[in-house]
C-alpha cells in the first residue's frame, strides 16, 4: 500500500514548498520510490512536462529531489493568475479556461474526481506521496471547497505536519491560532510541527517548544535554522513581486542585468542561472528611475497579461527607457511576454487577456503578435543562428508572433526533442543588440548563456570568463537541502507516521 504524508502551512510563503522538497529528498535517499503531489497550486512560474503538459515550477523541483520526470499528475491543477481577482486554469496540463475568483470558487467541486485520478494513479506507481498545501490549512471562508490542503489529506489519510515561519514573527498565534481553527478529524490527523526559517541560537527557542507543545498537546517536529547558501528554485514571483530582493551593487567590473519586474511578471526561474554566475549582477527593476547606464543589459521577462503590461510600461516610463537605452547601444533582450511587447503591436481580439484588442509595443523589433486562444506547450531544442551555440528549454504562450519583413533575422533554429520539424524562433536586429524568444529556459544552456555574457564582458572591456557548472549543480544542492532538513527535524519519528 502507498504510503503518504503531507506538509500543510500556517499562510503563504512559509515553506510548504521547501519542506516538501527536502523530505523528497529525504525520503529518496531512504530508499522509497517517492513523488510530490500537489492538488492545486497558484503559481505564473511554471514549466513543460514530459507529456508537454504545463505544471507549477515548484512541482518540478520537488520531482527532481525525488528522482522523477515531472508529470502533469503531480500537479493537477495550476491556476494562472492574469488579474487580481481571474486566473488561467490550467488542468491536467492543459488550458480548461479563465475564470474570475468566484467563479473559480463554486467550481472547485467539480474539479475532485480529477484531482484524485491523479493521485490514484501516482499510488499505484510509488511507495510514498509527499503532499503539499497551498497557502494557509485554515482559511475558514474557503473550507468548504477545498481541493489542496486538509480536505485533501482526508481524502488519502495522509498524516500532516504544520509548518510555520518564525522569521515572519507571530509563531504562537500561527501554530495555536491554526490548530485551534481545525476540527477534531483535522487534529487527529495532525501529527505535529515544523518550525521554519529561525535564527539565532536554538536553545532559546526550547521554552517557546514547551509551550507550543504543552497548548496543543502535538510535538515540534522540527526547529529549521534559516540559511542562505542553499540554492533552490523559486516557487512563484512572490520574492520578486513583494520586494523582498535588494538590488545589488552595480559597477565596471560586473556585468550589470536589469530585468524589468513587469505587473504579471512570469517565469522569472529564467534568470536564476545569471544569478550564480560569478561577477554578475541580477536586479529585478520596478520603478523606470531605477534604471540607469550602469547597467549592461535589459531583460522583459514573460509576462502572463501583456496588454496590460504593455500599457503599464508605458505609463510608468519605462517605454521611453528603454527606448533611449536601446538607441544609445545597450542591449536588449525579450523572452516570451517579454519578446511580444518588444514587437510594435499586440492584439487580442478574442479577449485572451484583456478587454483592450490592441496595444503598441516597444516598436524595437519589427514583429507584431496576435493573441489566439490555442495555447503552445511544448519542449524544444536547437541553435542558436547569433552564436551557434546549442540550446534547450520550452515554449508556453498563447500568441503568434510574425515578422514585418524589414530589418533583422530569426534568432533560433529549433524542433522538438525527437522530432525532425524544424522551424525559426524569435526575431533579433543589429547582431543580436536588440532580440528576442519565446523560448523559456534558454539562458540555461552553458554554451549559450556564457557567449551571452561574455558578449556584455567585451562591450565592456572586461576579459572573458568561463560559464558556470549550470543547472546540474542543481542536485547537490537537494542533497544538501535534505541535510539540512535531516539535521535539525526528527525524522523518525515523522517516519514512525506515515500512513499506512
């Protein structure tokens, strides 16, 4: 029988996610054939399957800690959020439409039997399912819908630990307060707690433990030190959106990189490579002013609402910025969204997106885009024509892009894996200075991305250097995750309880 065990939270962002991974990690290394699952997740980070399906970012790096291909199954449902209050709901991989919160809301009960077809089918392939929750387990105006967290541990009886971050302050009243919002069935099946992101020394929290304990009557699992040298995906654009991120110094011995924190920002996953690559600065812009010539290069990023974006962009000045970057040399570079609204129009004139049917894009690519409601999902590979150098990565996008037959050339030479089709991606002018794809990932590839960065090291001056290790370094940094993780939790006793 397939053994299961699920990480709730206390609210967002307190490290459901991180948990799930290391104990995937974890519970690999033990010798369990494992997988994550994820009912419903709320995420613009996402990423192409192996059946060309779309899931959650977050998914993918669970599965690749558990030493499995990403399935649609371990995520059933991704909702895309477009707007404040409508997403695109993806289901099983594929678009099932777009709807607003409440709408959403009263469907969700219809959405059950998929849910646990997924599920079901997982079971029947692994020893042991790491469940996740999204957000908070006890928002008791959404209970009685709900698909991902205690009603969903129900469903599989999945014993649940509470996991809470203690960075954020308030951990008394997110532990207690939660447990004492649960019912009797929802604390029978809690069997404990994980208190996540503490600093300082931990023999000072020991009082706080007792205390924790001694009002619930359930143990803490766990007391996770915060750490910084542990390299892991981001969930979704919540660290980015929110200004969590301080910009970095910028200067004449780095390569300085501007990404453009658009409104409906996506898959920003794309440039976490940049991040770890040796003397080079990443700084995600909100505000047009914080721009300036220091920098060596400017990114647009996916967008999940370009026409929206579009018309942010030019409203908040950044248009007339980067339009002055770009004719005084500086290099630009657009990748899905963020290729379309480099283009000089968009239109959308089956309301994809937005009530607007037409937009004017940055006018520094001579393409234009329509919007069309078949979404492209798929996982390709190829070269690049600027380089030559090889490239891997995926496309998810709902427009078709065209070019206006003037100046400039394709950037890519791409196919899917396995397929002999090949067709020209992107469109690029003036040797690559402005250019632009829609394929996610690309900056991935080792031999692409370190001729990308070498380039901006020789406009500067600087000599050449060599790209780093890339994603692969990715694996060692599970392993060290779990090590973490197995440190400073109790992880036999969480195994004494998994279910049966």
């Amino acid at each position: 029988m397939t053994k299961a065990i699920m990480f709730l939270g206390t609210g967002s962002d307190v490290g459901k996610s991180i948990a799930t991974t290391a104990f995937c990690r974890i519970f690999k290394r033990k010798g369990y054939k494992v997988t994550p699952f994820k009912a419903q997740n709320m995420s613009n980070n996402s990423y192409v399957t192996i059946e060309g399906g779309e899931i959650g970012r977050a998914q993918v790096v669970q599965a690749e800690a558990a030493g499995v291909l990403p399935s649609v199954q371990i995520n059933p449902i991704l909702l895309k959020p477009s707007t404040d209050q409508g997403s695109q709901i993806i289901l099983h991989g594929k678009v099932l439409g777009q709807m607003d919160a409440l709408a959403y809301h009263d469907f969700k009960p219809r959405l059950k039997n998929a849910v646990m077809e997924s599920y079901n089918r997982l079971a029947k392939e692994y020893d042991l399912i790491v469940l996740e929750g999204a957000g908070s387990c006890c928002e008791m105006n959404l209970k009685e819908n709900d698909l991902v967290n205690f009603s969903m541990a129900k469903a599989v009886g999945a014993p649940c630990i509470l996991v809470a971050d203690i960075d954020r302050g308030g951990v008394f009243a997110q532990i207690i307060g939660s447990y004492h919002l649960m019912t009797r069935k929802e604390r029978e099946l809690t069997i404990g707690f994980l208190v996540n992101k503490f600093r300082g020394d931990p023999r000072l929290f020991s009082s706080g433990i007792e205390y924790i304990e001694q009002k619930t009557g359930k143990p803490v699992l766990g007391l996770v030190p915060f750490y910084k040298d542990i390299v892991i995906d981001s969930e979704d654009s919540v660290a980015v959106q929110e200004d969590k991120r301080k910009p970095r110094p910028v200067g004449q011995n780095t390569v300085n990189i501007g990404v453009v924190r658009l409104p409906s920002i996506s898959n920003f996953t794309d440039f976490e490579i940049l991040d770890r690559e040796p003397y080079v600065v990443v700084n995600y812009l909100f505000k047009s002013q914080a721009f300036s010539s220091q920098y060596d290069c400017l990114i647009l990023p996916g967008a999940k609402n370009v026409m929206e974006d579009a018309v942010w962009l030019t409203h908040t000045g950044w248009k007339r910025v980067i339009s002055r970057f770009a004719k005084g040399g500086g290099r630009v570079l657009g990748i899905c969204g963020g290729y379309q609204l480099l283009g000089e129009r968009i239109k959308d004139p089956f309301g994809v997106e937005s009530k607007l049917k037409q937009v004017k894009g940055m006018g520094l690519l001579p393409i234009t885009t329509i919007l069309e409601g078949q979404k492209i999902v798929q996982r390709v590979t190829g070269i690049s024509l600027l380089n030559k150098k090889r490239v891997n990565g995926y496309e998810i996008h709902m427009g078709r892009t065209r070019s206006l037959g003037s100046e400039g050339e394709p950037f890519l030479k791409i196919h899917p894996p396995g397929n002999k089709t090949i067709w020209t991606d992107g469109w690029v002018v003036n040797g690559g200075q402005i250019s632009g794809t829609y394929v996610h990932g690309i900056l991935d590839s080792p031999g692409f991305r370190g001729d990308f960065i070498n380039t901006l090291r020789r406009a500067k001056g600087l000599k050449k250097r060599a790209s780093s290790q890339g994603r692969l370094a990715r694996f060692h940094q599970y392993d060290r995750l779990a090590d973490h993780f197995e440190a400073h939790c109790d992880v036999e006793r969480i195994l004494s309880c998994l279910s049966d």
